[in-house]
C-alpha cells in the first residue's frame, strides 16, 4: 500500500506541475518519472488487493514482469519527449496499460467475497473503484472531454472518501498476524469442525501424496476459499500451508521407513513417494517433527511386523 500511494503521489504532482507550468513545460526527467509513477499504479493496485486477501501471498520473481513498463520508461528517459508522449501517442498506450488491470482487480475482490468481511470489501471496492475513476478521468482528457485537471479533482475527492474510510477503522493496516490458539487447539467450534474434517479428508484419500498440491485444491476440500481456508490454518496450527501439508508427507514417511519391503528404497525415493521432490526439503521438515533425520528415524525403530 506503501508504494502505491508514493506511485500516486508522483502522478499527481506532475498532473498538477503540467497543467499549471507555462506551456506545459517540464523538466523532460520529471515529466517521465510521472509516467514512470502512472505505469506502476495499476501493478501496485494489483498486488496489494492480491496481499490484502491472502495473508500467505509471496512476492514472487514473476511478478517483476509486470514492472517491465516502468523499467523501459526508465531506460529511455533521455529520448522520451513531450512530442513522442502526446503526438506519437505512446500517452494513450499508458492509458490502456493501466486500464487493462482493472478488470483483473475487480474479478479479484469478486472471487474473494466470502472471505472478507463488509467494512473489508467496502475498502476494496472504494479503492479499486476510485483509482478507476481517476483513470476515466485522464481517458476523458486524451478524448479531449474535460481538463487534464480533472484528474486530479477526482483524485482528491476519491482521497477524501478513502480517508474517511481509514479514520473509520484505524485497524485496517493493522498488521495480519495468526491469532493465538485457544487451550482446546482451536480459535473456536467453527474451526474445529473444519480441521476435523479436513484431516479426515486428508487421512482419507491423501491427496498430499501428490507434490503439486496447492492451497487452492486442498480448500476445495472443506468448500472453502483459499483466503479463508490460509486463516484456518494459520490460526489453528500455527503453521503455514506447507509446513501443515508436509507434517503428512512426514507421517506418511515414518510408515514407509519402518516397512521392511522398503529396506531397499532409498530416502530421496521415500521423499518421492510421500511427494515431496527436495530431499533437503524432506530432510528439514522430518527433523523440525521428529528431531532426527530420517536415516537415524530409520535405524532406530523397529521395523513394522
């Protein structure tokens, strides 16, 4: 969120500067570090609804793809002039590059309903809606419809109503940490009942054995979202997905290390069969439950009869 409201801060203030600079004149390296700023709201935006729902969510590598806008108006800062912005149109190219985020926000909150609660959507809808609002305002302009001004009006009136939002819940950035288990293992009756029956759909058909297992698929287990699902398992295990999924995979491992028919296996084909395909991997979430190795867990219990 940080960075978006830096991003839409620099937008503005070059909004503002060119509208109100004789002859619309900037300094060229200012003028494109507004570009710059305007081609990273809608990544931004994008990200931080994708954070916002899913406590879980990484910053992943793949991701810098959508910054790759930014990095050629950086590169190019020396050539871009006002004549290729505004008369070889490549303004109205930004313009539809932000424009073409919004449709992907929208699905995002529709998707993720259930697992927000009213004043939660409220905020990213607002949010969403209103920096839509200020980029119909900058497709006005190019259409030649309303002042380049306008933007900004209807930024600062969107900022308002965001802002109210804001003091209306001081909590909303507040940090998402897991809540703290209750004595019986469970945040409340809810709860329990979903992990009872999401280990017993788990004991059941082991979908874990595969290594490709996502949050999404195992949510669908329990009919539940993958938001509301993370929550589950963060508040009552205290673990991430993975680490939950893998106590499995290890459980499953201790059976197949004690089975005599496969004295012949060797760990990192073990770790296969329980899906996991690092045997690093393994090793680690092996150790961490049982505080041994698996080769020591190995020569040290006595076979299964």
């Amino acid at each position: 969120m940080g960075l978006l409201l830096i991003v839409l801060a620099i937008r503005m203030t070059k909004t503002v500067a060119y509208y109100f600079t004789e002859n619309h004149q900037l300094f060229p390296y200012f003028e494109n570090l507004g570009f710059m700023a305007h081609s990273c709201v809608g990544p931004f935006l994008y990200l931080y609804l994708k954070k916002f729902i899913d406590v879980d969510f990484v910053f992943e590598k793949k991701y810098f793809l959508h910054f790759i806008p930014a990095g050629l108006i950086l590169l190019l800062s020396s050539v871009l002039t006002d004549y290729i912005w505004v008369d070889r149109k490549l303004y109205v190219v930004l313009l539809y590059q932000l424009g073409l985020y919004f449709p992907f926000c929208f699905r995002l909150i529709m998707q993720n309903g259930k697992s927000l609660n009213l004043f939660e959507k409220k905020w990213l809808w607002f949010l969403t809606i209103g920096l839509g609002s200020v980029w119909l305002a900058y497709v006005a302009n190019s259409l030649g419809l309303v002042p380049y001004i306008s933007a900004a009006v209807v930024f600062t009136l969107a900022s308002y109503v965001l802002l109210y939002l804001v003091v209306d819940n001081p909590n909303l950035f507040a940090p998402k940490t897991p809540a703290i288990k209750k004595e019986h293992g469970y945040s409340n009756e809810l709860d329990q009942r979903l992990m009872l029956k999401l280990v017993a759909c788990l004991e059941k058909d082991k979908p874990y054995l595969n290594p490709g297992l996502t949050m999404p698929q195992c949510a669908k287990l329990i009919q539940l979202t993958p938001h509301r699902f993370s929550q589950l398992i963060n508040q009552n295990t205290r673990q991430n997905f993975l680490e939950f999924i893998n106590n499995f995979r290890v459980e499953e491992a201790k059976n197949k290390l004690r089975d005599p028919h496969k004295n012949n296996l060797t760990i990192a084909s073990i770790a296969y069969e329980v899906g996991i395909h690092s045997l690093s991997t393994f090793n680690a979430a092996f150790k961490k439950r049982l505080k041994m190795t698996p080769s020591e867990y190995r020569n040290s219990t006595p076979p299964l009869n």
